[in-house]
C-alpha cells in the first residue's frame, strides 16, 4: 500500500444512528480502494488523522458529521506541516452534515464516494480557537462555525439518545429547554463591542443545517462573519427564523451583524464555546482565521 496515493478514511460508527456501524460493506466504498479506520470513542478521530499525517497519507476522508469532520481537521492541524501536506475530504454521514452543505457536496453516500474519487480541490481558510481549559491553554481549529450561549448550552443539553431517536429535532428540543433557563450575556469584541445571548460566527454561510445565518460569509475571504442576538426569547427566536426565510433576520429580532479577520468573546457566567457543533471548553475565547489554510475535496 501506497500512502501518498491511497486515502484514509476515518469514519464514526455511531453517525446516523448507528447505522453508519455498517459502513465498512457499504456498497458505495469499493474495497481496496481506501484504508478504513474506525473510531471508538471522542477523540479517536483526532488522534487517527494525526496518525495519518505521520504515517505519509495524502489524503484523508472524515466519514460522520460534523463533529467527526472537526476532529479529523485537528489531528491534521497538530501535526507540523500537516495542513500543508494533506487534503481534507468529507463524507456526509452525520445528523445535520452544516459543512457538507456549505461544501455542496451530495449527501447520497455513493454520490459523495464519486466526488472524492475525481478528487477537485478548493483551498479555503480554518478558524481558529484559543482558550483555556483545566488551567491549560488550548488550540482548536473549527471549518464551519463557532458559538457561545444559547446555542452551546443547547448542544450541553441534548442526550445523546434522544438525538439517535430524533435526530435535528434533539437539537430544538434542547433549545427550548435552554430557553427556560437564565441567558448571560456573552460580549464580543471585534472592532466594535457587542453583547448578545447568543453569538454565531461563521466561517461560511450556513449555521445548524442549509440556514444562510450568514449570507455574505465565503470560506476564502480571509473573514469570519458574527451575528449577535441580544435577546433569545422564544418570539424573538421565531422573529429570526422568520426573517431567515426573507433573508432580512437583522430585520425583524434586532441581530446585528458584522466581520472581522478576529475577535474575543468574554461573559461574566460560564458559558461555553462550541465548535463545528460540538462543546470544545468555557469562554473567554479567542477567534481568528487562519487564511487559505486547508485544501478540501469539493464537487
């Protein structure tokens, strides 16, 4: 086997439901063609990627969601000179597959499986994060979108068997829930000063499946685009979703908007910082791009 011209795929056996357990018969995988590496727990994709990078792959494939995705790209990143050295591919197999879309990419397993194997590259920018977690500081690369409050306190609430059973609408339930609780105000600094309940910043237009939170976001401009919503009450939550449909949010629940190549985000209460949809450690945070850092595989 020849690393430099053989990829990697690292898939998550618990992505969609489980059913992605099957995964190594899957009909659209023809065998030979790639080398597949499971995980067994949080982490595991990190540190296989890593493994990858080191052992002369080209190429490596994220099979799962988001999560998965976001792993995959920080093993890469740890590895010096590893987003230089290796492309990035992505295999939608997750609840909500954001980057996937933002990517265009097919969600039909084989389609995918057919857009990796003509290999297209793009070159895009990776956000970056910097906090501190158990007095440790930490670095953690993100490809989609960040968020601190409502948005990470709902991903700390939603049970992972309730999102087996109900996929997306695990995530809406757990806002709800979120919604019923105190909101501290999460301030950003970014040029200009803001406080919101809830702070989104995109690296691409779309936040939380195919919603363009961010419509002049592009994954090459050197930018993240953040969105601040100073109240989450649920009317306002439904105002935004509204003005969503219009493509006018800032519109109609106040959200103001703006981009900026960094920023910090402080709050006076523990709040998280999620990442590509995942819990990555509390605020205070720094957020930065890293410009036409990382090649992917795109139709």
């Amino acid at each position: 086997m020849n690393p430099a011209a053989t990829p990697c795929l690292i898939f998550n056996p618990s992505a969609q439901g489980g059913r992605a357990s099957r995964f190594r018969s899957h009909p659209a995988i023809p065998g030979g063609q790639c080398v597949l590496l499971a995980t067994s727990a949080p982490g595991d994709a990190r540190r296989l990627a890593a493994q990858a990078v080191r052992d002369g792959f080209q190429t490596v494939i994220a099979a799962g969601g988001d999560g998965t995705a976001n792993e995959v790209l920080n093993g890469i990143a740890e590895v010096p000179g590893g987003l230089r050295a290796v492309r990035l591919g992505i295999l939608p197999l997750g609840t909500v597959n954001v980057f996937a879309r933002e990517l265009r990419l097919p969600l039909n397993t084989r389609r995918a499986w057919n857009v990796l194997a003509l290999a297209r590259e793009r070159t895009i920018d990776v956000g970056r994060a910097e906090f501190t977690l158990d007095g440790l500081p930490q670095r953690r690369y993100f490809l989609q979108l960040a968020g601190a409050g409502l948005d990470s306190r709902a991903i700390e609430l939603t049970e992972w068997s309730v999102k087996k059973k109900l996929g997306p609408l695990a995530y809406l339930l757990a806002g709800f829930k979120a919604l019923s609780e105190s909101r501290p105000l999460v301030t950003v600094r970014a040029g200009q000063t803001l406080a919101g309940e809830w702070v989104a910043v995109g690296n691409g237009r779309f936040y939380g499946g195919p919603v363009p939170v961010f419509p002049h976001a592009r994954l090459d401009d050197g930018l993240l685009d953040i969105c601040v919503l100073p109240k989450t009450g649920f009317f306002l939550l439904v105002a935004a979703l509204a003005g969503l449909a219009v493509g006018r949010m800032h519109q109609f629940c106040r959200a103001r908007q703006l981009s900026a190549p960094a920023l910090t985000l402080t709050s006076p209460a523990r709040v998280l910082l999620q990442l590509d949809g995942e819990n990555a450690g509390p605020l205070p945070a720094t957020l930065s791009i890293e410009p036409r850092a990382l090649r992917v595989i795109v139709p």
